[in-house]
C-alpha cells in the first residue's frame, strides 16, 4: 500500500453500506491500491487524503453518473464541499440519486 493510501485509512466512524459501496466503485474505477472497506470516510479525497487528482475526479463523476444518475458538473461552485471526503459525496449521491440500490 503507498503512502497516500496508507494516510486514508479509517480513523473515523466505521462505513456505513452506502458508504462501503462508494469506496468499492471508486476503488475499482480508478485502480486505487488500497481496500475501500480501510478508507476514511471523513478524510479528504484530495491531495493529502486519498491522493485524487482532476483527471481522477473527472473519472469518477463519469462513473458516479453511470452508477447513480447523479450529475457534477465542473462549474459548480459547491464541488469541493461534495467531493471533500468519501461521507459528503456520499451524502450527496443519496439526496440526489435517480438510480441505483
């Protein structure tokens, strides 16, 4: 496991299902080499977190709107909250999901 990945594991709360189920899609989308059920739901998901980068993020909402009908747009001023950390995109998604279990 690298450093980065390393950084991300659980500190917090434990992974509620929704949340695990998040971690594995990110996880298997962009080959990340850590276990989605170790990562840290209130850790961020950039830089120091989790280690995502644009291209990443960009990955990942072609995924997220595969999976869960959601849409993110690049403009949207709001981003850096949603995607702060694996528990606030999940929050997202759930409010505002139009597939999926």
């Amino acid at each position: 496991m690298n450093q980065v990945a390393t950084k991300m594991l659980r500190e917090s709360a434990p992974l509620t299902a929704a949340e695990l189920e998040l971690a594995e899609l990110i996880v298997t989308t962009l080959n990340l080499e850590v276990n989605a059920a170790e990562i840290d739901p209130d850790a961020s998901l950039y830089g120091d977190g989790l280690g995502l980068d644009s291209i990443d993020i960009l990955e990942l909402a072609l995924a997220l709107s595969k999976h869960y009908g959601i849409q993110l747009r690049s403009d949207d001023e709001n981003n850096r909250r949603i995607l702060g950390s694996l528990r606030s995109l999940n929050q997202h998604i759930q409010q505002h999901r139009t597939r999926g279990s």
